[in-house]
C-alpha cells in the first residue's frame, strides 16, 4: 500500500509544481526551517519542479532569511496539503547558485519575471529540498517511511 499512497502523492506534487498559473496559485508548499534562535519558522513557496517526493525545488532571493538559515541549519521540512490529503517531507536544504542549475529551474512567465531579471539575475537562487523521511494522507489512506 506504502507504493500506491506514495505514488498518488507524487502525483499531486507533479500537478502543482511549474507555475501552473500566472500568479502561481495552487503550487504552493510550507517550508519549514530552524531560524537563528533555534525555533522552528514556516513559509510559503510555489514549487517550480519536483522529482516525485525525493526532491522538490523552490526559488528565492539571495538575501532573504530563509537562505540564511538554510546555510545555517538546512535541516527543515515540506507540506502540501489540503482538504483531501497532506503531504509532509522531511529532510535538508541547499540553496544553490549555479548558473546551469538556475538555468534549468528557471521557467519563463510573469511570476518569476516580477522578482528577478531571469536566470542570470545575480539574486536569483535556487532552494532543493532532498527528502529524507515521509509522511503522507492521501485518498484517506497513509503512508510513512524513509527514502
């Protein structure tokens, strides 16, 4: 059964990742990471791609806090959810500011466009969650495990 939920959920992820919309809408995912004082902080970010639930990559600023406690502690974990299931990865961070990698992440429209320049823009960065643990809700069925 873990194999049926984890490919349903994989599912999920798959139809929400790239922007789906002009706003992003629907895509989105909690992140959750370890701030400077050792307490846990969410947020909120569309997904651009994903590799089923072993990795799933967001974009940011360079500058925003959320890098800098990645690089501090990448410790942290992901949900999607809704009414019908909830997704919850745990694993680690990297932040990433490869040109190819940037390149490859990048998807041309207008949510992306609004904050940064393209993939060349020197704030643009790339955060690649890896999963190293699971836990999943979907079809009101669960699975747990560890990749």
């Amino acid at each position: 059964m873990n194999q049926e939920v984890i490919a349903r959920a994989e599912e999920i992820i798959s139809s929400k990742a790239g922007y789906k919309d002009e706003l992003g809408m629907d895509g989105y995912a909690t992140l959750a990471v370890i701030d400077e004082n050792g307490f846990p902080t969410a947020s909120t970010y569309v997904i651009i791609k994903a590799d089923g639930i072993k990795w799933l990559t967001f974009g940011t600023g360079l500058g925003r806090d959320i890098v800098k406690r990645i690089n501090k502690n990448n410790r942290a974990s992901v949900c999607i959810n809704s009414n019908e299931y909830n997704i919850t990865l745990v694993g680690t961070f990297e932040a990433l500011t490869d040109l190819d990698v940037r390149k490859e992440m990048w998807i041309q429209n207008s949510a992306m466009s609004n904050h940064w320049t393209g993939p060349e823009d020197p704030q643009f960065c790339v955060l690649r969650f890896t999963t190293e643990r699971y836990n999943l809700f979907v079809d009101y069925k669960g699975a747990e495990g560890t990749l």
